[in-house]
C-alpha cells in the first residue's frame, strides 16, 4: 500500500517537473526567435520597427491568452510558456488580423453595420476578442469563480486594454492629421492639374504612384492590372459614387494582406474624377516613413506599459502566494 502511494507521488512528481520543463523550453523557443529577429535587424529601422511590433503584439496575446485559460483553469506560472508558441503563430499567420478578418469581410459580415467594410481595419477581430475575454473574466470576478491570482491577471489585462488605447488614440490622431493634409495635396494634384504632364510632375515631387485615364476611357481605370490588388479589392465600393459626380474626389487607405506587418502594409490612395481624366493616386513613401517613426513611440509606450502592469500582477501573485504559504505554515507549526 505504502510502496504504491509512493509511486503514484513520484510519478506525479515527475510529470509536474516535466510539465515545467516543457513549458520553459516553449517560452525559450519563442523568446530566442524574438531576441534573433531584433539582433538581425539593429541596423534596419523599418524591419526593426517590424520586430518590435511584432513583439508588442505577442506580448499583448500572452496576456490574454493567459486570461482566457483562467477562465477555465487555475493560474500556473508554467501556462505562460505553453501560451508563448500560440501567441507568436497567432501573430506569424494573422491568424485573427488578416485570416479571420478577410473571412468576415468577403462572407459579407461586416455589411450588416458598416456600408464600407473595406474600410474596417484588420484588428477589428483581435480587439473584439480581447475585450470579449476581459468583459467576461471582469463579470466572473462577482462570482465564486474569483480568486486572488485571476483578480490580479484581470488586472493586468485591464491595464494593458486600457493603456494600448489611449496610446493608439494619440497615434491614431496624429496619423490622421498626416491623411488629412495628405489628402489636401491629392486633391489638388486632381482638380487642379490641366494635363497628364502636371499630374505626373505633381506626383513625382511628393513621391506619388499615379494612374490616369482620360475622360473618354475613364472604365478603364477600374480594370488597370497595374493598380494594386489591395486597392482593386476597394474600387467596387466606390464606383457608384464615382459615376454619381462629374468632379468626384475620395481618399482612404488600403491594406495589404500578405505583408508582414500589417501597420505598415496600409497604403492611402485617392480615387477622383473631373471633366478631363480620371486617377488614383497611392502614396507609398512619405506614409510609411510617418509610420515607421509613430511605430516606434507606439512600441516603447506600450513595452513600459506592459512589463509594468503583468511582471507587477506577477510579483502580487507571487507576494500573495508567499505571503499565504508564510501563515499556512505558523498555523500548522502551533
């Protein structure tokens, strides 16, 4: 009877440390790959901004992936590490961003509330998810469900939600007053150029990709193979309104699904037509350069804001269970 006990105990024992084991080595093989992308690139500042991003955002699928496993397990240490592999696929595939997104938007979903779906971004997904884990997990805390390590990871995870948003409203702010004059300067390439020449002199000067078409062969805009696929994917949208208006200007941003990093795969582009040609303009230098730099203050906030706010859930988590075993352990000495 004894002998078997102790066998079960041992085996236990040794499952628990091979548990722990395994789920180092995952939380290794990711970090590795991490730090060998960002020492590979130290000399590139766009790929570099790529890798930092890329980090923040697994960063941020850690966290919740943590979350939503304690909505059905109790908070271990080790769960981190078997949680690290399917944030750093989740991020190398899109698996949210870009697949699901495009399976929503080409199923028709999003039609049901946006009359320009094209337009919605690709973290729409992501962020739903996110806030759907946090909502409920904060709803949960009401309940016997609610202990000491989940309240502090829920913490955690509200702190990073909130903070992420405050700093993509700013970035999203001044992003939008780049688009803004951005798109002063496209229209008035549009409306006020007198010829093919002034158009491509104007587009030339501010680093522009233009595709024109005169007045009397303006269809043949829409079926140009060497506009973009990610701006063709819009065209279809926009072409109602386009034959609505003799002077017609509009301006958005494109999205290219295969790139790797999705921030940096918008384009902004402009679709008008007058009396004498239509165009479309695609801005594929000065923008990405803007976005480069707002990556990097994006990624630094949010890397300060992070670490704090899940390594301090973490040390309460730790405190707390020390502080627990400490009392646990004079109760039963007395």
């Amino acid at each position: 009877m004894f002998n078997k006990t102790l066998f079960k105990v041992q085996n236990k024992k040794f499952l628990d440390n091979f548990i722990k084991v395994f789920s180092f080595l995952c939380a290794f093989y990711v970090l590795d790959n991490l730090y060998s992308g960002i020492t590979e690139n130290l000399h590139d500042t766009v790929e570099l901004s790529n890798v930092l991003n890329f980090f923040i955002k697994v960063f941020q699928n850690v966290v919740f992936g943590l979350l939503f496993v304690s909505l059905f397990l109790k908070f271990k240490y080790r769960h981190i590490g078997f949680i690290l592999p399917f944030a750093y696929i989740e991020q190398s595939d899109n698996i949210l961003s870009s697949q699901l997104h495009y399976i929503l938007l080409n199923s028709g979903f999003y039609n049901s509330f946006s009359n320009n779906p094209g337009m919605i971004s690709p973290e729409y997904p992501r962020i739903v998810f996110f806030l759907f884990v946090l909502l409920i997990s904060f709803a949960l805390l009401f309940t016997k469900w609610r202990d000491f390590k989940r309240t502090f990871i829920i913490l955690a995870g509200g702190g990073i939600f909130l903070t992420s948003l405050i700093f993509h409203t700013v970035i999203i702010y001044e992003i939008d007053t780049f688009k803004a004059q951005d798109s002063k300067i496209m229209q008035n390439i549009a409306l006020m150029s007198e010829n093919f020449d002034d158009i491509s002199k104007a587009c030339n000067v501010n680093e522009y990709d233009c595709f024109v078409a005169p007045s009397s062969d303006e269809e043949s805009l829409f079926n140009d193979d060497s506009v973009p696929n990610s701006i063709r994917e819009q065209l279809p949208y926009l072409k109602p309104y386009f034959y609505q208006n003799k002077n017609f200007f509009w301006y958005g941003v494109s999205h290219e699904p295969h790139t790797s990093n999705r921030i940096l795969g918008q384009i902004p582009f402009s679709l008008a037509r007058t009396e004498k040609f239509a165009l479309i303009l695609e801005n594929t230098s000065s923008y990405k350069k803007f976005l480069v730099v707002n990556q990097y203050v994006f990624v630094w906030l949010a890397l300060a804001s992070h670490t704090t706010w899940f390594f301090g859930s973490l040390f309460l988590i730790y405190f707390h269970e020390k502080r627990f075993r400490k009392k646990a352990s004079n109760v039963t000495n007395v």
